[in-house]
C-alpha cells in the first residue's frame, strides 16, 4: 500500500520489510517492489546496509515521525511494526497519514 501510495505521487520513497518491521527509504530512485505479497523478498539496493543503515537527515527523521503521530500513528522515524491485531482500516490509517506527513514535508522541502 506504502509503494503504491509513492508510485502514485511520483514521491522518491520506497516501503520494504523482511518480517513485521516495515522500514521506507527516501531518495530512492532503483527498482520497485512487485504486487503486494508478491514481492520475493523485495529490499532495495540489493540489501547493501550502506545504502539502506548509511547516514540518515535528522530532520527528516524528526519530521516523519512527528507528522504521522499528529496522524495519529506512531512510527519511529524511518520504521514501523506491524502484527496480526492490526486490521484493515490501520493499514488505510497508516497509509493516509503517510501520505498527509509526506505532503507536509514536500511543502517544507523535507521528503
């Protein structure tokens, strides 16, 4: 839903996870991942942890997580977990407050 939501808003991120943490990765302009639950193991940049655990912008970090818990989600930064007890209607939560923190980073040059 996350690659979908930044497919469709021609947005530079990109949503990977190889368990229940759900990370995503700004300025990412390599291959995306294929259909939800299709994804073969989908993580960008080949798995390099250079690129993926490399330096992060405070600021965006700070930002992101400040913008979706006024969405009402709490995600840390540039992670967040999933599990059997979220519905639905979390996953549409996330994915809107996703998408109205990254519109409110784009206005302050952030995303």
């Amino acid at each position: 839903c996350l690659n979908e939501l930044f497919s469709a808003r021609n947005w530079p991120w990109v949503a990977y996870g190889d368990f229940s943490m759900v990370r995503v990765l700004p300025g990412y302009h390599g291959p995306r991942p294929g259909p939800a639950g299709d994804d073969d193991g989908f993580v960008p940049h080949g798995g390099d942890l250079n690129a993926l655990d490399g330096p992060k912008n405070p600021k965006q970090v700070n930002a992101l997580r400040q913008g979706m818990l006024l969405h009402g989600v709490d995600w840390w930064g540039f992670a967040g977990m999933t599990s059997c007890e979220h519905t639905a209607a979390d996953v549409d939560k996330t994915v809107a407050a996703m998408e109205a923190t990254l519109g409110m980073m784009t206005a302050e040059g952030l995303a």
